[in-house]
DNA sequence: ACCAGGACTTAACACCGTTAGGTTTCGTAC
DNA sequence: GTACGAAACCTAACGGTGTTAAGTCCTGGT
C-alpha cells in the first residue's frame, strides 16, 4: 500500500478511501484482468465445431497468461479469502464466470456433438480438466522458473502438444 | 517466526540460530517434503512397463498431494526466492531433484520402449507436460476452492480422468 | 579453575496494513 | 456571497511482521 502511495504520490490511507482494504483492491484489480481474459475469449467467436474452439480457446489462455504473468498470478496462483461483503455487495455476476463460462459452454458443445468418448459427460468434470492441465504448465514455470532440477522447455511448444494430447485422449475417433 | 516461537515455547530470536531466515527455515521444511515425496516414488519401484509406471506415478503424486496439501503448496505453490547461500553452500543435490528424476527416467523408458507417438521424444519435455497437468489441478483446486464460479468435481476422479486421456493421447497405438 | 562457544533472551529496528481524527477543497442551496 | 455538507486528503499512531545487536547463561574440555 505504501509503494503503490508513493508511486501515485498520494498518502498511504488516501487509498483507503476508494478501496475498503487492501483485497478490495486487489480483486478489483484482479476483476478488471478477468474482464481482460473473456474479451480474448470473446474474440474467438462461436466457432462452429466445438472440438476447434477449445483448441483455440487453449491457446488464448496460454498467450494471455505468457503475455501478462503478472496478471496471471493475481488471477490465478493466489488465493482470494472469501469475500467477506460486510455491506451489502450488489452481488453482481463474479467476473471470472464469463471467461470459465465460455469454456464450459464449449466443452458441452463438444459432448453434445458426440465427438467425444463416452466417460466424457460432464461439461463442468471437462473444462476443470482441460483448464487445469494448461494452468498448471503454466503456474509451474512461473513458480519453479528458476530451480536448477527442472530444464525447462519452451511452455508454448509443451503447452501445445499438451493440448493435442488431451484433444486426441478425449476424442471418440483416434 | 513469532507464532512458531510461541508453539516451541522459545523466542524468536532462538529460531535464527539454527536457521538463517524465515526463507531458510521454509526451505529446509520444503526439502523435507521433497524426500518424502520422492520416497513415495520410491516405494512405486521400477515396475516394467515404463507406461504403468508413468500412471502409477501420477496417482501417487495426487495422493501425496490431497494428503498433504499444506506441504504440497510450500512444495509447488510458493516461489521460493533463489537462495542467495552467502556463505557458500555443499550445494549438495536439491531434494527436488530426486522425484523429478524419478518421473523423468519413467519418461526416458517409455520413450525408449517405442510405444510413443513420434514426437514425443523429449524425456524432460514429457515429464513437464505430465507432472504439469496433474499439478494445474491440485493447484487450482487450492486456490480456487471456494471460488463461486467454480462448481468442483471430485479431484481423484478428475485425476484420473485427464490422466487417462493424457496417457491415450501419448500412446502410438490406440 | 578457567574459558570458549553454543543456546537463549531482552530490547529494539524498520517495515507493513490499517485507523482515528483533523484539515482542506469544492459544489450547491439559500 | 455566504453557509454547509460531503468528499478528498493528510498527520500520527497502532499492532503486527521479520530481523538484529548486544548481553546472559550454561556446559564441556583443557
């Protein structure tokens, strides 16, 4: 808080009077990158085979978590303790609904097109899954970026033969 | 430091002479936990067939991990800041390095043993991309737990689901 | 008996998020 | 034109954090 004073040449408590703490600021600021990530969704569009755009939308996340790390971490890699709300929040839709909306929207397209194999049924079981397996790629090389026992590979080339792994082991045909 | 003090019934003050810092002290907690981990690997012993081993492996980091999910977040989870070892260090292997090994020599054998499609042919890029997808669930679940826009599956079961498909996805055949 | 060194404590430092209380600024109503 | 109320902002301080300087106590070896 003191930082961010001295940055915008104001007193540390001046802030205090636009954000109730300092986790009401952050998750604003966290809100405003949630808003930023479903734009990129958006962007894709509604292809129309379901099976394309969750390969697309994979590769959105990774381009936005490599282009704003920061970002990613608030997003992602931290925990937000439970809005406490004390005075009646308007309770608006959470903003990081829109973007994992977006995904379980394609994953249940996927389903119904019958493209998929037959243990795969559950939108929500699906998109946690996909979603999970690219975060963590991604989570991992920020966290254990500098540890000497891991090599690391470039995360984009992994990331995307990650993603043509999981599409072909969920996919009924080959 | 202080809320360790009081559980020791020592002073702060007492902790920093047997560890450097607060970070050193983590550090040391975390390599702990690397052992442990890596003895769980062990007790896996080298079964055969590389491709059982690679799915044993991963059910019995998801085990360790939903077991110890506190030491898993100090494992995985927590960036821990290079150490600087002013006072030069035996350098001795990271503890890390031993369950990553592990992982990755199944990764060389499954590799080796020809049952893979052909461009999977990096050992340690395989094992990142394994490990990783495991690890974005556990981590999500986390730090996502009580998130509202999130409605979790059973994680052992999401688990072995992308497990599955990610094993499907690597193999040659089928 | 001495003393070196380890174990531990007291007191304090600088930093952090946060708050109580006071001051300034400014738009609006009379 | 003045009064007023609210917003914006500041000073000073609180309690909490990791950490350190300096001193005390205890113990084992010569």
């Amino acid at each position: 808080m003191r930082a961010i004073a001295d940055r915008i040449e104001y007193t540390p408590t001046a802030i205090y009077h636009h954000f109730r703490n300092k986790e009401a600021l952050l998750s604003e600021l966290s809100a405003i990158d949630f808003r930023a990530l479903a734009a990129a969704f958006q962007r894709i569009g509604r292809i129309t085979d379901p099976i394309d755009r969750l390969r697309r939308i994979g590769e959105a996340y990774v381009a936005f978590a490599l282009e704003h790390p920061m970002q990613y971490q608030l997003m992602f890699m931290t925990r937000r303790p439970a809005g406490v709300d004390s005075h009646q929040d308007i309770k608006r839709g959470d903003p990081g609904e829109d973007a994992y909306g977006f995904l379980r929207a394609a994953c249940s397209d996927a389903i119904a097109s019958g493209q998929l194999r037959p243990e795969f049924k559950d939108a929500e079981e699906l998109a946690q899954m996909l979603w999970s397996a690219l975060h963590g790629l991604l989570a991992l090389h920020i966290v254990k970026e500098d540890d000497p026992w891991v090599k690391w590979r470039d995360v984009r080339r992994t990331a995307a033969r990650m993603n043509a792994a999981l599409m072909r082991g969920i996919l009924r045909h080959q």
